[in-house]
C-alpha cells in the first residue's frame, strides 16, 4: 500500500503508513495513516536526520502557501513609526503571493545587537524592499516579523532621485547619482534567498 | 445626460408563460417507467468536469450535469479583512449566484434567501474538507455562478467546487461529491432530477403515497465522511434514509470522474 | 455565530460527558430541557406566543394580511416568515449583526412549511386571483441560550395555532366589483388547522454520540448537526446539516431515527398544553413579561 | 413518563422566600436623600451636587445603605465586579497581546495578566526571554479560564493579575457558572474542598469554577499547569460536580449568598433528587427553602 | 381622522381616560438572566423591554468613542415587525430608530455619572414589542428602571411623560390615536426628585400661553409615574434584599 513516487493522487489518496515514512507537505496524517491533500504527484525524499523517508505530494506550480514560523518573506515597507515598520508580505519562500499579507517589524527586531538603541527611520523606509523572518502569527491584523540576522534587511532601496541604493555596509547605502549616504538595516544577501521569485 | 438608473425599459412585475401551464406531476414517470428526458428512473445523468476555466483566477472549474451548467472560480488564501478577529483557522467565504438568466424565472442582482441558503450549505459542506488549519489568518474565496438551471444545482455547484479548490492547490482532506434524489412515492427514486423533477410545493403526490420531495447529499467519498444534507417535501423518516443512502452511493460513483478529472493535467511536473 | 467561548479542557469536560450520557446540566443525551410557553401575548397581533427554554427566550408575533395570490397558485394564500435578533438578546445583534444566524432559522422554516402536507393553503384564499390571506410569521429572538431553531419552531406551530383569522364577509358591490367587510367582533375568527405543522429538531454531534436540545455552551463543541423538521405523525418535512464538521453516513441514519422519536414526543406534549390553555379563562392566564 | 418533554406555561417566579426585613429604612433608590449631615463621608453609591448650599448626601444606585464609621455606601444588589487587592478571580482570556493577556473578569474593564506575572514551565525565578513572548499563545490562549490573584487596581479601574502561586492559574477539565459578584460573600478562603470530592473556587468576580479535587492534584507537575488534560473525569466525580453546579444555580437565582456552607446545604438537600431534576423550579425552590433553614437554624444555634 | 372627537363633551378621551389621567402602568425589573440590566414596562399597549450591557470594556470597532475621563453610552431602538397595527419591516438603523436612539442617548448623558467609569461602554438596548403611542417616554421609563436594575451610578431616575392638548385642555399620556390626529406632542423627560427637565421635544404647534400649562401637566404626569415606578424599585430591592442579607 506504500505509494510509489510519480505515482498521481488526489486529496484523500492514502499514500503510506507513518510507520513507514513521514508526512512532508501536501499530505496529512488521519488515524496513523498519511492521506495527499493535494492532487499532483507523489514524492519522497531521504531526511538526513531520520531513517524514515519523506513524503511529500508536488502540486503545479502554482501552490500558495501562507507565511508560516521560520519562512523567509519578502516585504515592501509601506509605513514605519518610532516603535515598528508596516509592511506588505509579498512573497513567501520565493513563491509570489496574488495578494499580499500585513506585516510587521518591531524596533527590537531589527538588529541582532543594540536591540535598545535602534531607531526604524534608520533601518527601514517607506517602498524599501526588505527580506525578513517570520517570528509568529502576531495578531489580528499583522504577522510579526524579523530582520535580525546578517542576511535579512533591506535588500532594494530607492534614492529621492529615483535610483537603486548601492550597499556600502551592514548599516549604510548610497546613491550612485547623488552619493548621499543613507542610513538602511542592510541585508547580506545568500544566493539561495536571491533566486527570482518564480510565477 | 442624467437618466434615472433605476428606470428599467420592462413591467413591474412579470411571469414566465410556464408558470400557468398545468403541469401534471404524476407524469414525471411515463408508462413505459421513463422519465421525460428518456432516463430510466435509476439512470444519472452524464457529467461533464474541468478544471483551469477560469485563467485569472487561482483555482477555478466548470461542471455540466445534465443542462445544468456550473462555473467555479477560487482565490486565495489573502489575508482576512482587518476587521475580523484572530483565527488560527483559515476561513473559507463562499458566494453563490444564479445568473440571472439561469432560471426559468430571471434572477435578481442581490442573494436573495434561497441563494443565502444554498450558500451556507457551500460553504458548511465544504469547510469540513479544506484543511482550514493550514491557512492560519487568511481567507480563501470560492465563487460559484449557476450559468443554467436545470436541476440538482446544489449538488454540481458542490462537486464543481471542490473541484476548483483542488485546482487552486487548496489543501483538503478529500474531495467532495454531491449528488441529489428526487423521492416520488416510496420506492421512486429518480437520479440527478433535472429542473421540471425538482420538488415544488403544491405539486400533488401520488394518491395513497404523501411521499415526495429531493435530497441532497454531499460526500468525502474516501473517508466516507457526509458533509452535507438537504432536504425537501414530505418523507417518512424510512425513506429519506434510504435516499440519502442512494445519494452517498451516487456521490461515490462520482470519484473516478473527478479523479481522471484532476489527475489529467499532472503530467508536466517534475518529481 | 458562535457566542459562548470556552477553553479546550472545558470542551474536553463536556464531550466527555455527552460520551457518558451524563451532561453538565444532569440531563442524558436525549433528555430536553423544560419549555415554557405560553400564547396570545400581544394584543396587536393576530396570534402571538412566548417561548421560554433554558435560557433561550423567543416571541412570535403572526399578522395576517390580504395580498394577491401568486399567479401559479390563484385560489391559495401564503405564509411568510421573518426572523429578527433583538440587540437585547446579545450587543453583537447590534445594526445588522446576526444576520446569519436569522436568515439560517428564517430559511429552515421556510423550508419545512414549503409543503402542501403541512398546511391547508386553500383555506387561505378569498377571491381567486384577487384577495388572499398572507400570514406574517415573525420571530423575535431575545435571549439566546442555544437551540434556538427548536424553539422558534415550537413557538411558531403555537402562535398559528393562536391565530385567528377575521371571519371576513363578501357582498356584491357595484360594478360586480366585490366588497370585502371585516366583522366587527374582534373575536369572529377562523383558526388555522396546525395539526399538520412541524416542529424542528436539532441533533447535535458531539465526539461519537448526538444530543438533543443543545445549551450554547454544547454548541460551541459541536461541529456538525443535523436538523430536521418533523410532523406530528412523525414524517420528516426537511433536513438540513448545519455547521462546518462531517458526520458518519451511519450516525446520519442514527440522528434521523432520533430525531423523529424527539419531534414526536415534543408534538405530543406541546398540543396537549395548547388544549389546557385554550380551555383556561383569560384571568388566570400569565401576562408576558409580569 | 420520565423522558418525556415537560411544556408547560410559565410559573408565577416567586422570587424569594420571604424573609421579613427588620427595617426597610436601609434600602435607598437614586436620587434619594441618604443623609443631610455633611459629616458624613461620601463612599461608592452616593453623591453630592456641587451647590455649595447642598451638603445633602444623594443615593445614586438602588440598593443597601452601609454606615461603617463616618463614611457612607450604597451596595447595589447586582453590579459588575469592583476589584480589590488580594481578591481572587476566575478570568477567562480575552486576547493575547504583546507581552500581556486581556483576561474579561466581568469588571468593567478587561484586566490584564503580564507575561512576568505567570509561572511558567522550568521553574518561578526563570527569565522571561523573547521567546517566551512569541510563544504566549502556547501558554494561554482565547478562551482558557484561569485563576488569579488582584495584584494592583489602576487608576481607571483596570485589574492586574497576577498568578505566581500553584494555587493559581490556567483551570482544567470543569465547570464555570456566572453569578452575580455581590452573592459571593467575602472570606478569608474562597477555594473550598468539598465532602463530595468536588473543589470549588468562589471567585470574588462572579465567576465560580468547580472541578474535581482529585484532578487538582496533578496541576504541581513540572509543566506549569498548561498542558490540557484531556482524561475523562470520572462518573462519580462528574456527578458530583454537575450537581454542585445546578445547586449554585439554584441558590443564585434565588439571590442567596454563597459560601461554603451554603453550597453545601443546598447540595445535601439536593441528595434525594436526581441531578436533571434540579432545573425544575418547583424542586430549585425547595432546596432554597431547606438550605435557608439550615442557614437559620445554625445561626439562631450560634447566636 | 377629522371626525374623530379626541375630548368628548362629557370631559372623557377615546380611550376613557380622563385628561390628566395615565394610562395603565406595569412594570417589571430583572426579566433577563444575561444582560447586567432589564425591565419591562407596560403602559397601556405600548409595551417595551430594555436591556442593559456594561459598563463594559469598549467594543474594538468602537474605539473613536472611548474617552479616558468618562464611558460613553450606545443606544439602539428597535421596533418589532408586529409592534404596530399595520405589520412593517424595518430596517435596523432607518432613520426614525436612529433618531430615536440619540434622543434617549442625550437623556442618559445626563443622568448617568458618566465619569465614574472611564474608559467603558455602556450599552441601551431598547425593544419595542408593542408600539401604542408615547413610545420614547415608555423606552426611557424602561431604560431607566433597567440602569437601576444593573447597579449603574445616576442622579436619579429619568420619568418620562408625553402630553398634547385638545380643546384647551392638556392631555397626557397620549396613545396612538391621539397621536395621529394633528395636535401637537410634548414629550418631556424629568429627574423626578430633583426636579429637573432633562430632555423635551415638541412636535408640532403650541401657542406659547398654552405651553406652561401642558408642561405642568406632563410634570404632573411624570411624578405620577415616577410613583408606581419607585414602588416596583423598591419591591424588587425587597425581594432581593431579603435573602441577599441573610447570612
């Protein structure tokens, strides 16, 4: 009864026992079996730190997820006060989202070091986009987020001349028409985060 | 130039001629016990599905049973509106519409009960197949418009949904099927009711025989779960089990459709 | 529309108790709480009654009109139903808060009283295609307590069983039109034959077995329930599952049987209390809210 | 007969057993004249206008006129709860915010729990860090009852709690029932363990919880108290508890006074009857009558 | 209505009533279990139940209201579709119930100490079940035996009568049918033991003369009413009182 990878399934397929493997996305686990919730294809992959195989159901391409704990966001700062930036989520895990999520980022989540002394006008500005964490699902209205990490920050930012900032250091970006200095949590970014985000 | 909106160029009030054609509803089985449209009684209609009708939207999907012609669309899952309060369930808003040249009799603009109803019904039979905790805070949308009504509407715009949900990558625990009985007397049950088998009130039973009315089931075939139930007219409690019995089976045999349905456009993906 | 919130371990609290028929309040899964009730309240009003159950409070008040038949159906009258959530009931009732959960009552009964078996419309019309009674049924929701489709159904089979229609007399007046006169008896009334109306009954499930008569605080650990309208003979006139759960085709079969047990025994004793106060003098009856 | 369903038309309420008042002197409607002595003081209840001519004291509630020393109250018989320090409440949580819960503990405003007002697992003296702000959700969540303490009343009227005792915290598998605050008579203990194995907290809010006392044995585990049992009780224990929930129900609606002994009057009267009969009224008034007449004749022993 | 007599000769209203006469008067505290407050009150057939919520923590979508030194009051009117003689459906919110609601939301500003809840709401729902005339002066009558009922901190009771005047004489307590006919209404809202006007509206025409004599009248007709409703007060507070005490 253990599904065979390529194998098609629709949800409620049941795929395989947890017995046997462990449930990955696009599956779920009912009365110690692993059912597809998803219709695509069935796919397994080792786990380095589990003997057990996992199992996953890939969809088309087009599978939407919500921002979740731990997954990097992509965000467009769209308003910033003394204590946090707002943003919109706009992409999760380099999947674009049809309609952006609120966000925000706290004055104690920005940095990793100095926690009491930043100031957000110095960090973030309003159409800056920023790569960031999510930390929880905050509240009613927006996720809570991070950019306490040295690949998190601001990663596109406009001069008032209408120019792409150019990153001098983890705290400052300059404008190639002008060179005025401006203050930004820059980020450093890893190849893996800098992919295009796929439509 | 200003003109008055709400100036329609037609009578206040108007009726379909169909209306005032006496229609004898002991007729709905013929001599030779078929119905009108030459179905036997236990014989259902053909069903037509497809899923990605819709380019704009997420998920989308368009069902043909008999005449009845459904169309599906899903968008989702976005954030809820700022109003609400914090879930850590996603919240599934349906909307059902007939178009207002659907029925016999035009449809107005704005829900109006009945749709309300049939909504809600959505809505409930579909909230317990979508895997509603994945989507903390956010809101998924499916959107049905009954392009034509020839019967057993509920149950296509049901199965269409689903339908549309999977194609949008909607996590659910299965797929729901819906199919509808029409109960004419106790041991007539005719399958897929088109629009003229529907129940309607005043229609006269059979003598001796007050049973009569139309269930709706709909069904997660796989896990054998009934996620919805409708039901009009008259029935001795024997006998709507017994119908909603021949709907589950109905629905049942509505999975391999849907399957070859949904499985038929997986082939570009790479494991 | 959910109302009550109550933590996990309360929930756990309860399911368990359901599952060993012994609920918070004592009564068995299918036991119903007590009813009072109580008819011909509002003075301004063709029939009316007063539903009291648990902490459920609810008032209907019937009207009778004259309308015009629907073309289809020329020699019948129509009933027509309308629920209301009074802001007393709940501050969420507020503007147009609790819509949903009128128009979900409103349409269930509209759904079990579309039915030639429940009611003789005949008796409703005056001159075919001219003149015919409509019946104005409305609810008004004042306290909520759970099961409130139960007892609007309850007060609504007694508020038409109240009601009582003007005996309205026809002369020839000139040009053949015809004349309508009302009696000038107020209490020249024509009553409603109810025997055939139904009663809804709500199953709700909860863990593996069915309750009826939910409180709001069951409610909130129910996911699925079923209801159905049942007549006095025990016919079913209309099902609909409610809520965003599943249930067992099995336990589909189980709560219908139970269903139509519940509906009877609440047919039974509601027509025998709407005879002892039929019978009872108009002094020593209650007086709505006093 | 006994499943059948009982309809029947409503009862004349009597309210109250009538217990004659020594003097009805001491109950006051608003806008009455308390006292025209401008000694007094003026306490919850009452007014004065501003007129300077005026030193007449005005009732502003409906209720019992009190006289401790010079200062002067009215207590009206139902009102929201009115925090004091030390008093203890059954809340439940309202909303989780950042580094605090909103608890509704039928005050006037929702009161407030901080983070560092809770135990939380891994010991009392433990450092609230970031993460344990992110993860408040996992601890108490919308809708959890719990017990607390009144630690501070602001300004506004606002309560903070607090629940760093084992005595408090987040409540397990029970029942909440609702009275109104002022039948909760004040005493040194409002947590009591009763005969029938039930423990019941008269919380000073209103808000009473009853539970098993066996269940509560197991809250000292090393997780704080946050894990939800999901065990079922047990059928004697949940006996128990149901009845001592309908008889508290009975007692309110009767406006008695609550307390241990009274909870455990009406519970005994209640013995000969089954639970589900207890929400007749004609049997709820009875047990009133018979749990008043202990009351009296205990008292009436002691006086 | 122009052959309708309102005053026969005989000194007597359609009704029976005699001029300054009230009509009959019942009212009850404490008919709901859930809201902090309720009453009922009767008077004639205009029949309506109040309910009281709060004083509460301000609702979320609310918060233009709040006002940290004081609560602010909402106040909703609703009439039942079978209240009046002719069965109407309104809509919640129509004009006629809104101004309706900030009229008896302008009497309690009044009366209620507001200041001594900061922060909150607190919320009047009025119910009308039956609607025969007089219907603001028997919400804020029930309005105000239902704030007692819910133990909220006022002045003093708000009594509310309503008076017209035909042939020269004033008429209180006005029902339905006198208030169809074209005479002018007084509504007037007073704080009976204080002896303060709170709120008055005229509808239609008086001539000035005229006017002290309807208003003493529709005070008259006040303190009267007053009378029956501090007498229920206080015999709900002795019902209660009487085990409340004992211990």
């Amino acid at each position: 009864m253990d599904a065979v990878v390529g194998q098609v399934c629709i949800p409620g397929e049941r795929l395989s026992s947890v017995e046997l493997c462990q449930a990955g996305p696009g599956t779920y686990v009912r009365q110690g079996y692993v059912f597809a919730s998803l219709a695509g294809l069935v796919a397994k992959d080792r786990e380095k730190s589990s003997d057990l195989p996992l199992v996953s159901v890939k969809s088309k391409n087009k599978a939407q997820s919500v921002p979740e704990i731990g997954a990097i966001v992509t965000c467009k700062i769209t308003q910033i006060t003394s204590r946090f930036a707002k943003c919109h989520i706009i992409a999760v895990n380099n999947k674009t989202l049809s309609m952006p999520f609120r966000g925000m980022i706290r004055k104690e989540n920005v940095r990793e070091t100095d926690r009491d002394r930043v100031e957000i006008y110095k960090c973030f500005r309003p159409g800056d986009i920023a790569l960031a964490k999510v930390l929880s699902l905050g509240d009613a209205s927006c996720y809570l987020l991070t950019t306490a990490e040295n690949e998190l920050g601001v990663v596109v930012a406009h001069s008032d001349e209408g120019v792409a900032l150019i990153p001098l250091s983890h705290n400052e970006m300059q404008c190639p028409k002008s060179f005025v200095k401006e203050n930004r949590k820059v980020a450093r970014p890893q190849s893996e985060h800098l992919a295009f985000p796929e439509r | 130039m200003p003109t008055d909106s709400r100036r329609l160029p037609v009578p206040e009030v108007s009726h379909s001629p169909e209306l005032f054609c006496s229609s004898d509803p002991t007729s709905l089985i013929n001599d030779d016990s078929l119905r009108k449209d030459g179905r036997n009684p236990e014989e259902i209609a053909g069903i037509f599905m497809q899923c990605g009708t819709v380019s704009q939207a997420k998920g989308s999907s368009f069902c043909e049973l008999h005449k009845t012609k459904v169309i599906c669309s899903v968008y989702g899952p976005k954030d809820v509106e700022q109003k609400e309060d914090f879930q850590m369930i996603g919240k599934l808003k349906c909307d059902f519409k007939f178009a207002p040249f659907s029925c016999h009799k035009r449809r107005g603009h704005i829900a109006d009960l009945e749709e309300s109803e049939l909504c809600e019904v959505l809505t409930q039979a579909l909230s317990s197949s979508v895997c509603l905790h994945r989507y903390p805070k956010s809101q998924i949308e499916v959107y049905v418009i009954v392009l034509e009504n020839n019967g057993s509407a509920l149950a296509a715009a049901i199965t269409a949904a689903s339908l549309a949900l999977a194609d949008a990558c909607i996590e659910q625990y299965d797929i729901v099927a819906a199919a509808s009985v029409r109960v004419f007397g106790k041991e007539n049950f005719l399958r897929d009711p088109t629009f003229h088998e529907e129940y309607f009130p005043h229609q006269l039973s059979k003598k001796n025989d007050f049973n009569n009315g139309v269930v709706t089931v709909a069904l997660m075939p796989t896990l054998n779960q009934v996620c919805g139930v409708l039901s009009e007219g008259c029935m001795e409690s024997s006998v709507l089990q017994e119908a909603i019995q021949t709907c589950t089976e109905e629905a049942q045999n509505l999975y391999a459709p849907l399957r070859k349905c949904l499985t038929s456009n997986l082939g570009d993906i790479n494991v | 529309m959910a109302k009550a919130i109550l933590g996990d371990s309360e929930k756990w609290f309860i399911v368990h108790g359901v599952q060993d028929d012994f609920r918070t309040d004592g009564r068995s899964c299918e036991n119903y709480r007590h009813i009072e009730l109580e008819t011909g309240i509002l003075s301004n009003t063709h029939g009316s009654a007063r539903i009291r159950l648990g902490s459920s409070e609810l008032l209907v008040g019937v009207k009778v009109e004259l309308g015009t038949p629907k073309p289809q159906r020329i020699n019948e009258g129509w009933l027509e139903f309308h629920v209301d959530c009074s802001p007393n009931a709940h501050p969420v009732f507020q503007g147009r808060g609790g819509k949903e959960l009128s128009d979900n009552i409103c349409s269930m009964l509209t759904r079990v009283y579309r039915n030639n078996t429940v009611m003789d419309l005949e008796a409703l019309g005056v001159i075919p295609q001219k003149h015919c009674w409509v019946v104005h049924v409305d609810v008004l929701i004042l306290e909520c307590g759970g099961n409130l489709i139960d007892a609007a159904s309850i007060a609504v089979k007694a508020a038409l069983y109240n009601t009582g229609i003007p005996n309205i007399s026809l002369t020839d007046g000139d040009e053949g039109e015809v004349e309508i006169n009302l009696p000038d008896d107020p209490e020249d009334v024509k009553h409603l034959k109810t025997i055939n109306c139904p009663v809804l009954v709500t199953l709700s499930k909860i863990g593996n077995r069915h309750i009826v008569d939910a409180t709001d605080e069951e409610e909130c650990c129910c996911s699925a329930s079923l209801v159905m309208g049942v007549t006095r003979r025990g016919h079913t006139v209309g099902v609909r599952k409610m809520g965003g759960g599943s249930l067992d085709p099995e336990s589909v079969t189980e709560m219908i049987d139970s269903g139509k047990k519940i509906g009877r025994q609440l047919h039974i004793s509601l027509d025998k209390l709407l005879k002892i106060e039929a019978g009872m003098s108009e002094d020593i009856k209650q007086t709505g809210y006093l | 007969m006994s499943n059948s369903i009982v309809i029947r038309l409503p009862s004349k309420k009597r309210l109250n057993a009538q217990v004659p008042l020594s003097s009805n002197s001491f109950l006051i409607t608003p806008g009455s004249v308390i006292t025209e002595d401008a000694d007094y003081m003026r306490g919850h209840g009452t007014y004065t206008n501003d007129d300077e001519e005026d030193h007449k004291l005005y009732a502003s509630v409906a209720g019992v006129v009190e006289r401790i020393n010079k200062l002067v109250c009215v207590r009206a018989l139902k009102t929201r709860y009115n925090g004091e320090v030390g008093d203890i409440v059954v809340g439940r949580i309202k909303e989780v915010q950042q580094k605090r819960w909103k608890v509704e503990t039928n005050s006037r405003l929702d009161s407030v729990l901080h983070l560092s007002s809770v135990n939380l697992p891994g010991g009392e003296l433990r450092r609230r860090s970031a993460a344990d702000e992110l993860t408040m959700r996992e601890y108490l969540k919308e809708g959890d009852l719990i017990s607390a303490e009144v630690q501070q009343v602001h300004t506004d009227g606002m309560l903070s709690l607090h629940t760093r005792s084992l005595k408090y915290g987040k409540l397990g598998q029970g029942c909440c029932v609702t009275v109104s605050p002022s039948l909760i008579k004040r005493r040194k203990n409002h947590v009591h363990n009763l005969s029938c194995g039930v423990t019941i907290i008269l919380a000073n809010n209103g808000y009473i919880w009853i539970n098993s006392t066996a269940v509560d044995g197991t809250k000292t585990t090393g997780d704080g108290g946050f894990v939800v049992d999901t065990e079922p009780v047990q059928m004697d224990d949940r006996e128990a508890i149901c009845r001592v929930r309908n008889c508290i129900l009975c007692l309110s609606r009767s406006s008695v006074m609550l307390y241990d002994t009274s909870v455990l009057y009406a519970y005994e009267a209640s013995l000969q009857y089954q639970v589900k009969e207890l929400l007749l009224d004609e049997i709820a008034t009875e047990i009133v009558d018979q749990t008043l007449s202990l009351l009296e004749r205990e008292s009436s022993g002691n006086g | 209505m122009a052959g309708l007599e309102l005053l026969s000769d005989q000194g007597y209203r359609i009704d029976g009533r005699k001029p300054d006469e009230l009509r009959r008067i019942r009212c009850k505290l404490g008919v709901f279990t859930q809201a902090d407050g309720s009453a009922y009150i009767e008077q004639g057939n205009t029949k309506v139940l109040a309910a009281i919520y709060g004083p509460r923590e301000a609702d979320q979508n609310m918060r233009n209201q709040i006002c940290h030194d004081k609560c602010f009051l909402n106040c909703e009117y609703t009439q039942a579709t079978f209240s009046t003689a002719e069965r109407k459906h309104r809509s919640r919110g129509d004009r006629k119930g809104q101004d309706m609601s900030t009229h008896i939301k302008q009497t309690f500003e009044a009366t209620i100490q507001t200041s001594l809840y900061p922060r909150s709401q607190i919320d009047i729902y009025l119910q009308v079940l039956q609607a025969d005339g007089s219907n603001y002066c028997a919400c804020i009558n029930a309005a105000s035996l239902a704030l007692i009922d819910a133990g909220i901190a006022m002045k003093d009771y708000v009594c509310a009568c309503s008076a017209s005047l035909t042939k020269g004489k004033p008429v209180i307590d006005i029902n339905h049918v006198e208030e169809s006919s074209d005479c002018a209404e007084l509504s007037v809202a007073i704080l009976p033991k204080l002896g303060q006007i709170v709120y008055s509206e005229l509808n239609g025409r008086l001539h000035a003369n005229e006017l002290p004599d309807v208003i003493d009248a529709v005070v008259r007709g006040c303190k009267d009413l007053f009378v029956v409703m501090d007498r229920t007060v206080r015999e709900h507070l002795e019902e209660t009182a009487t085990t409340f005490t004992h211990s």
